[in-house]
C-alpha cells in the first residue's frame, strides 16, 4: 500500500471549509490550508493568482456569488507523487462538477435560475501539512451553453453533462496497492509515447489501439464534446485535430501522476502548435497557440478506458486573437 492519507485528509478539509464558507469569507477558509505564496493556475480569464486573498477575491467570491447554494459532486479523488519532479512531490487531484442555481451573472454570462453544473478538475501540490500550488481548470464553455450562449458552432461530439467513471470507483478515499498506480502510470507514459508527437508511422486508429479499449469513451470539452469507441474518436476528434494543426511542440507537463486505476496530468502549457485551419469550424491563424490541458484516465487492465479532458479553450483561442467571452456576450444580449 501506498499512503497519501495526510495529504488527502488535509484537501477534504480544505474542500469542506472552502464549500462551507460565504461568499466573501473564502480567503479566511483557505487561509487555515495553503502557504502564503500559494499560487493558483486558472482557467482563462482567471490565469496565474497568488495567495489566499487574490484567489479568494477574483475566483470564489464571485463564482458563490452567482452559483447559489453550491455544491462540489466530485467523481475522482486520487493523489500520487509526481513523475516530472523524480516522484518528490505529492499531489492530490479531483474532478467532478460544481454545481448551484445559477442566480447572477458571472464573467459576463447570463444566469438562468436553473441548476447549472460547471465541469472542473483540480491537481493540489501538498508540503509540509500546507497547499503550496494548484491548477483548477474549468469547461465555462458549457456553462455558456447550459445558459444560451454557445459561443461555438456545431461539434464533432456529443453535447453532455459528463458522467464519471461507467465502474464508479474514481473516489480512492483508501490506500491503494502501489503496483496498480505504476501500471496506470506506465500505462498513460505509453500512450504518450504513442500519441505525443503524432509520429508513430501507424494508421490512427491501429496507433490508438495499442494503449486504448475499443469501446474507451473520450470526455471532450464544450466546443469538441465526447466521443465512444476508438473508430468514432479518431473520426470526431482526433483524426480532425491532427489535420488541422502543425508544427506540435514536444509535450511538457507540470504534473503527470496515478494511484490505483486513476492518472492524469497537466501542463502550462501541454504544448503549442500551428492552426491550418478547421479546428472547432475556425479559420486558419497559421499563428502558434498554446494549449493547457488536464486529461485525467482510467485503465482497465492493461489499457485505457476513459479519458475526461480539460483544455482551456478560452485560452487557446485568445493566442488566436479571439475573444470566447465577449462573443457570449453579445450572444446574451
């Protein structure tokens, strides 16, 4: 067994003063858990903020604000040590969903009054009893979607409130053997391999099968959205992504870690590449964009079965030199 118990049970209290806190008192909460010089990588608008007090102001604040009566419904908890610091540093991660009423406006999008759920996964870097460093990405994308103001076009995927995991056991609470963590690890390090460069000189859907289920699902992001099985990936995502860009940098992560059957990463940014044209119905920039992105997984034996993917979209097109936020916007008004 490996034992991540302090860090994990110091990041569920911190979730239970931070969920419990108003509006308002969030800096107070996350005072008791994190470092002074704490420092916090947001999805875009939000980027990269420093200490409790500047988190608290500009992100939880306002989100309570507008999400009433919020609630965290998490889908995966793990914690593991980090491969991209020679395994010397522990991070605990959660995904799930924040949901509320959406009752305000926030970040200019239009509240509904309606149970509204905001996808997020967060990775949090523990030392020393404290949160040192955290990245929280979003999907504010289907946010605007859930309120009518879907700034992108038609999507190769499926429009959905993501599901967790199809076994529901994403939630590792307990100790876990560490052979099944290296597996997951080994396992995800193998399809980076395979996948990062583009370069494998196999037929795309032979390469995906070499560290994918056939029937994997792939939980994309609003503006791309979700596909099922390796075939109907490679048509609705991955086929169309690769065409559309050139040029892709090595891949460089900031965390990449598992525990169990669980793993993921992220990275700022993951890497950057050159947009011909095509992607999410856009014209061609022939401009470099970078990507931040969480992919969290589940193996199932010796490949992957699922993969929730985080990208901050609102970031990647503002290198574009497209503004997501003020379409949704003028599509509110």
């Amino acid at each position: 067994m490996v034992d991540f118990q302090p860090e994990k049970n110091l990041i569920l209290r911190y979730y239970r003063a931070l969920d419990s806190a108003h509006p308002g008192g969030d800096s107070e909460a996350m005072t008791e858990f994190v470092t002074r010089d704490f420092r916090w990588k947001g999805y875009a608008p939000f980027g990269e903020l420093q200490g409790p007090r500047e988190v608290g102001d500009r992100f939880w604040g306002p989100l309570k604000s507008s999400f009433r009566r919020m609630q965290r419904r998490q889908d995966v908890f793990f914690a593991g040590k980090n491969q991209m610091d020679d395994f010397q540093s522990i991070w605990v991660v959660s995904m799930g969903h924040l949901m509320g009423l959406f009752d305000e406006t926030w970040l200019g999008i239009r509240p509904t009054r309606k149970l509204s759920m905001l996808r997020y996964c967060e990775f949090n870097r523990v030392a020393d009893g404290r949160i040192t460093e955290a990245a929280m990405f979003f999907d504010i994308p289907h946010l605007m979607a859930q309120a009518g103001q879907d700034p992108f076009g038609p999507q190769t995927g499926a429009f959905l409130v993501h599901a967790g995991p199809m076994p529901h056991s994403g939630l590792l609470f307990d100790p876990q053997q560490a052979e099944e963590g290296e597996k997951t690890l080994a396992t995800i390090n193998a399809m980076i391999g395979d996948l990062g460069q583009w370069k494998s000189g196999l037929p795309l859907e032979d390469e995906l099968a070499r560290t994918w289920h056939d029937d994997m699902v792939w939980w994309g992001p609003h503006g791309i959205g979700a596909t099922y099985t390796i075939q109907r990936y490679a048509k609705q995502h991955s086929g169309p992504f690769r065409a559309a860009f050139a040029d892709r940098s090595s891949t460089g992560h900031v965390a990449r870690l598992a525990e169990g059957n669980f793993g993921g990463f992220f990275g700022w940014p993951n890497f950057t590449a050159r947009h011909l044209g095509g992607f999410m119905g856009m014209p061609a920039t022939r401009g470099p964009g970078e990507f931040r992105v969480i992919d969290i997984y589940r193996r199932d034996g010796d490949k992957l079965a699922e993969n929730w993917v985080f990208i901050d979209l609102l970031h990647f097109w503002q290198t574009q030199g497209v503004d997501i936020l003020a379409r949704a916007t003028e599509i509110g008004k």
